[in-house]
C-alpha cells in the first residue's frame, strides 16, 4: 500500500485495532495458549528462572504461604495445558520447616531421630521449644494456625481470563500427581470457655476465590499431627476425580466427588457412584417401597424369644416425606444423582473427639459407615421445560384481570390461574423451591469392639436422661458387635456454604445427636425384651412346678378327680 499511497491515520489506526482486538480475543478464548507461548518465549530467552520466581513470590503475596517453584514452568502443547514441576508449598517456622527436612533425610537412610529434637507439646505453652525468627513473631497466621509443607512432583492447570474477570479466579481446571507431605497442627488451641460458633468459623467469600471446573488428584500421601498429644495417622488418596471444586464450597464438593479412592489412617473409603439403586436404609428393609415413610421402630411388636433385629434401628423420621429416593423420585424432587460414601474399621477415636452423649462415651473400638449423599439439582442444571413453566408462572401472576381465569388442558393434570391467588402462589413456590434445596444423607454405622466409660458429667441432652446414662454405657460396653444404627440427615444447602470441615457445617452435631438417640433405643430395646423375657421364664417356672406337683400327686393316687369336686366321689 505504501508503494501506491502513504500510509494514512486511519490505516494505522486500522491495523493496531486489528491487532490489538485479535490479541484481545485470543487472550480471553485461549488464555492457557497465550500464557503458553509467553512461557516458550522467555525459556527460549533463559528468564525460565526469573518467571518461576516473580511467580512464586506472586503466589507467596496472595496465599499467605510460601510456593518454590525448583525447576522452570514449561507449557504442554500437546494437552494444551501448563505444567508446574517439583512444587513446594509450606507454611511453618523456619526452624521447623529445616527440621521436617532432617528428620526426612533420617528416616529415609533408616536413622533414627534424635530425642532432643523431639518436641513435647505443652498444652500451657503449644509454641514451647520452637524457635521463631524475628519476622515471625509477630504473624499471629503463624502462631495460631496450622502449619504444612507439601512437595508436588506435578501440577497441570488450564487457564480462563473470562473466569478471572467473573471472579471465579484464574484456574480453570488441573491435573496434580505426586504429592507429599505433613499437616501439624499440634501447636493449635482453643478456649474451652468460648462456646463454638460454626457459623462464625465459616469462610467468608471474596471475589477471586477459585472456582475450578475440574480436579484430579493421584498419589497423595500426608501425614496429619493433631494436638493434645494425638497419634500421627497418614492419609492417601490414590485417585480422585472432582468435576466442580470451590472454596467457598470445598467441604461439599468434596461429599459430592465424582470418585475418591484412598485410605484414613491405613482404612480404605471411597466415594462414588453406587452401582446399586437401593439406598443403605433401603437393602435392609427399613423403608416400606409401598408407603412414603419409615417403618416404626416398635420393640413391643418382637417375640420375647426373638433375637434382636439384625437390621438394627432407624434414626431420623421426621424426614419421612422424602420416602425412597429412586431414581426416578430423585429427579422429580430435583436431585441430579446419588454419591455413596464407605470407609471400613476407622478407628474410634476419629469420631468421640468433641462429641456429646453416648458416641463421645465410647473409649475404644473400631466403626464402618456406609452413606448415601443426595445431590441436589442446581439452578443453571435445572430442567428447560420447568424453568419455562416458571417464566409462564411469573408472566401469569402479573397480568390483572377483575377475575381469574382457568387454562388447563381438561384432564384434571395441570392447570393455570391467570389473575388470581397471586399471593399464595408465590409463596408455595417458594417453599417449594425451599424444599428442594435440602442436603439428605442416609448413614449406616456398624460398630464393633467399643468399650465406653461414665462421663464425669452428664450431658444435658433431650433424649437422654440420667438414669439412662449407665445402661447405655453397659449396653454399649456389653456387645462385642453392635445392631447397625441408620440414621437420616436432612439439612439446608445454606450450612455447606463457607463450610470446610465437619464441624462449621454441623454435620458432626447432627449426626452425634441421630447416633446418642439410636443407643438410646437399643438399650430400652433391650431392657424391654429383657422384662418380657423374665415374666415368660417366671411364667414357664410356674406352670412347669404345677404340672410337676400333678403328676406326682397322679402317680401317688392322691389327686382329686372331677367328682370329687362336685361332692359326689367316694373318699
């Protein structure tokens, strides 16, 4: 062009609009591929060193824990994907962290650790005989929250800007294998006089937080240091696969995992798809598929001879409407599907710790859970048809007319109300939509070897009184195999948001109150079957002594005939 005319403003401005909005585009529809050739550019250039550091203190700045990249960032073109190889993340004192390392290099030549750099936790001071540096004593993050050092051998990550300008961070989703480390938090503490307050301990949502649309993770071994004086226990996963993973939602995405394979202090779990329709209540026949509720649990429809109900007792009927959750039943009360939880022999010092009533009695013994997890079905999954039957709702319940008018299509199914009730419509919508967010978990535990002692002092619980506290405990110190305990837990959506553990959530408070109340019902099962047992045994030993005292009269010929009571035998 520049042969024919001198170049103009306008062209100028033309091509540096067009580069410019073409760069744009490729910025936003492939972010990772743009990052990618960056990253090829400055390792072709020798700043592979420079761009991991500027990005590991990048990451130090926003996370608040200290991320080492060990060798350069390089982009996978073939998975179109960026790869971060040997990663560290840890968050410690430095005098610990140098410590983890020694021990490590001790315990993989077969060395052992010497005894003065064993730290004894004191429960006055927990910082006591850790050396903290002077920028360190004054990060109260560091002194009252846990500490780890994680070692990544691989992470893979594909990257959206469109996300990161919603606010969903910049991840979209990742690949991590090989990870290896240690969780302490022996050094954390709480004021036993401060009540707790799940819903203050609940993380906060800022813009920003991650919001990834897939994870996976493979090989991960770490091991967990609990405070006062709580063994070490390893956990591992070796396959996990998460289609959506969130911050402000991590505990229950991690419940509703596509799968988890792994083990809990040397106990498989895993979480998955069941293959089976029936729920864990279901199979053993305590929901009747021909009603909509549970079975009653009546101890005094047992025999006094009969054994005590191998399918154990049910907790939970107050959420009788939900009834049998089938497939069919799910989507209809707006559950996409259905995750099933099972771990085997945990240990049951896992579950008493910080729990009330009969479960936080038990002193030693071992527990299986099995649980089925109801998904709920999300708004932007919801259904085409009834998210346009709820337009024409909205549509309808706005038009004005001096009387309603019916639509419907005749036989009886559906209809519409053009101008009327539009005040109780929206509210039973409303508490229906309500309902259909609700979080149901079906729970079976099967406890084996428990002992339990008297606590010092009595819970003040609704379900249990004191003169009930030393049955219970016998009950539960008496069997060597426990009857399985099911219980139902119903709870809203609402609870899981910002929650990160069992406890913030209170599906911990819940499920020890179902689980106090089971033991409750199985001791006065058994107390009931013990007194209907003892009136039979009396009963046969009267009837037996009279039959006896019979016989021998018979046989001696002293007894009375019929007529002898009528006043006409002989003597």
């Amino acid at each position: 062009m520049r042969q024919i005319r001198p170049w103009t403003l306008n062209d100028a401005t033309a091509l540096f609009s067009w580069l410019f909005l073409g760069h744009t585009v490729w910025l936003l529809a492939g972010t990772t591929s743009f990052v990618s050739l960056i990253l090829w550019l400055a390792n072709s250039l020798q700043f592979q060193e420079w761009i991991a550091y500027r990005i590991g203190k990048y990451l130090t700045s926003a996370t608040g824990a200290t991320v080492v990249f060990d060798s350069a960032i390089l982009p996978n073109w073939k998975d179109g994907k960026i790869r971060f190889n040997n990663v560290r993340i840890y968050r410690m004192p430095r005098s610990e962290y140098e410590k983890f390392e020694r021990h490590a290099a001790l315990l993989e030549t077969g060395q052992e650790i010497p005894a003065d750099e064993i730290t004894i936790q004191d429960d006055d001071d927990p910082l006591a005989g850790v050396e903290l540096d002077d920028d360190e004593k004054d990060n109260e993050v560091l002194k009252k929250w846990m500490w780890y050092d994680l070692v990544i051998d691989r992470v893979e990550v594909t990257l959206s800007l469109i996300r990161w300008m919603d606010g969903k961070g910049l991840v979209q989703s990742a690949d991590v294998q090989g990870v290896r480390g240690v969780v302490d938090r022996r050094h954390v503490r709480w004021d036993p006089d401060v009540p707790y307050d799940p819903v203050a301990s609940r993380h906060q949502y800022t813009p920003g937080d991650f919001e990834l649309e897939k994870l996976t993770v493979e090989d991960l071994l770490v091991t967990v240091y609990q405070p006062h004086g709580f063994r070490p226990y390893p956990i591992s996963i070796f396959q996990a696969q998460l289609d959506r993973f969130r911050k402000q939602w991590l505990f229950y995405d991690l419940l509703c995992a596509t799968s988890i394979i792994g083990a809990f202090d040397k106990c498989l779990f895993s979480v998955h798809s069941p293959q089976l329709e029936k729920s864990v209540l279901e199979q053993s026949g305590h929901i009747d598929s021909q009603k909509t509720g549970f079975r009653s649990h009546d101890i005094y429809h047992y025999y006094p001879f009969k054994k005590p109900d191998p399918n154990g007792v049910v907790v939970g009927g107050e959420s009788t409407r939900f009834g049998v959750l089938t497939d069919n039943d799910m989507r209809k009360q707006g559950y996409k599907r259905k995750s099933r939880l099972r771990i085997d022999g945990v240990n049951i010092d896992h579950i008493n710790r910080g729990v009330e009533g009969p479960p936080g009695w038990i002193t030693s013994g071992t527990v299986d859970i099995s649980a089925d997890i109801y998904i709920p079905q999300e708004a932007v999954e919801a259904d085409s048809t009834e998210l346009l039957r709820q337009l024409v709702y909205e549509l309808t319940d706005r038009i004005e007319l001096s009387q309603p008018v019916i639509l419907g299509a005749g036989n009886g199914e559906e209809i519409l109300v053009v101008g009327g009730q539009r005040e109780e419509k929206p509210k039973k919508k409303k508490e229906e939509d309500t309902n259909a967010k609700k979080f149901v978990m079906d729970m079976d535990f099967r406890f084996k070897d428990t002992k339990a002692s008297v606590p010092l002092k009595t819970p003040e619980l609704s379900y249990l009184n004191s003169a009930m506290v030393r049955p219970v405990v016998g009950y539960i110190s008496r069997n060597k195999a426990i009857v399985p305990i099911k219980i139902r837990l119903v709870m809203d959506l609402s609870n899981f948001d910002g929650s990160w553990t069992l406890y913030d959530s209170t599906l911990a408070e819940r499920m020890g109150e179902k689980l106090g109340q089971g033991f409750v019902d199985l001791t006065l099962d058994q107390q009931e079957r013990n007194r209907r047992l003892k009136r039979i045994g009396f009963w046969s030993i009267k009837e037996m002594s009279r039959n006896l005292i019979s016989i021998h009269e018979l046989m001696r010929g002293t007894s009375r005939g019929f007529w002898s009571y009528l006043g006409t035998g002989t003597a």
